[in-house]
C-alpha cells in the first residue's frame, strides 16, 4: 500500500515538473515577443530623422529674402539716376554778359526814363535760369546798388546752347543840363551765381534825384519773350 502512495506522488511530481516547464517556456516566449514588439515600435521614431528636411526650406526661404532686397536696392539706384538728369544752373563762365545803353529809345520806356540792356548768351551746354540779376553801378560816386523791380516775377526757363536771355535796368535820364552822375559800367551776377562780370556801359543819372529817381533791374526774359 505504501508503495503505490510513493508511485503516486511521483508521478504527480511529474506532471508538476512538465507543467511548470511549459509555464517557463510560455514566459520567455512572451517575453520574446514584447522585446520585439518594443524593437518594433522604435522604428518610426528612426524615422524622424528626416525632420532637418524644415530646416533645407527655411534656409531656401532665406535665399528669396535675399533676392527680393537685391531687388530693391536696384529700384533705389534707377532713382537716383532718375534724379540727376536735370539741367543745372546758367553759370558765368559759360555766359558773355554785355551792356547796353538804349537811352529813352528803349521799347516801351515810359518819359523821363531810359534802359540798359542787359544780355546773357549761352557759350556751354543747355541751363536753367530764374529770377534776377545782381547789378550795381560803376559811377563817379562809387559804386550804386540797383533794386529789383517789385511788379514783376521771374519765371523759370531752359536757356538752350547759343540762344540770348536780356534784362534790363531802367533808370532816370538826366535832363537837369549837370553833369550828373556818371556812369562807367554795370558789375552784373547772373541768377543763382556768386560771380559777376563788369560789362562797360555809359549814362548820366541826375545827382538830385539819386535817392528818389527810379533805378531797377527786371528778371531775366527767356528768348523770344
């Protein structure tokens, strides 16, 4: 009787033996299986390597904003070509200023007055006159300033190479019978210049109408006009 209770335990202990053997080979396998899964689930994130592609396009949104202010330093360029293609200033040296005393034959002189003509020829290229001539003059007294005359404006033109601008001084003539004052010549700055010429021209003011005679200068007339 005892020897078939220990045969018994034996193989009870066997088939504990076999079972908890299959329960091993059950675990590893399971462990085997979550270690690929997890080997499987890293993959996609090798696969976020390919995000520094951003960065190639940003890099090339970078080149556009450089050309686009290439772009715009050429606009600023064509303007400031645009821009120095004006004519410049009548100056002295390119003019022959002279002097020329029409006494009260001058057109349009009203009694008791006369007019020296003034006139500017163009020797250079195209330029831009506007506005008054200084003039002073060159008398047995000294030296006289002329004012300008208030009733008129000088309009802006273009005097072309060759062509003649005038003004004029009209002045009081000396009809007293004295000797008066005597004048030598005109010192005469073109508009908008610094230098001045002195153009021989000779006229008698009368001495008691000095400060109360009319003495002035027109602005410079555009040929033709």
């Amino acid at each position: 009787m005892t020897a078939k209770l220990n045969k018994a335990v034996r193989r009870t202990a066997a088939v504990l033996a076999v079972v908890a053997l299959g329960a091993g080979a059950t675990a590893c396998g399971s462990s085997d299986d979550s270690s690929s899964t997890a080997a499987s689930s890293s993959t996609p994130t090798s696969s976020s390597s390919s995000l520094p592609s951003s960065g190639s396009s940003s890099d090339a949104s970078g080149g556009s904003s450089n050309s686009s202010g290439g772009s715009s330093s050429g606009n600023g360029a064509s303007g400031s070509n645009a821009s120095s293609s004006s004519s410049s200033t009548c100056r002295t040296a390119n003019l022959r200023i002279t002097a020329k005393n029409q006494g009260q034959n001058a057109p349009g002189a009203a009694p008791g007055l006369g007019a020296v003509l003034i006139t500017f020829t163009n020797n250079g290229a195209d330029c831009r006159m506007a506005g008054f001539p200084g003039v002073d003059l060159k008398t047995n007294y000294g030296t006289e300033s002329v004012e300008r005359d208030k009733q008129e404006v000088g309009i802006p033109f273009t005097l072309r190479a060759g062509k003649t601008a005038t003004a004029n001084v009209v002045y009081t003539i000396n009809n007293t019978g004295g000797s008066g004052v005597e004048v030598t010549g005109l010192v005469i700055t073109p508009p908008n210049e610094t230098h001045s010429v002195t153009a021989p021209v000779t006229f008698s003011e009368p001495v008691s109408d000095k400060n109360t005679g009319r003495l002035e200068v027109t602005p410079v007339f555009k040929p033709g006009s």
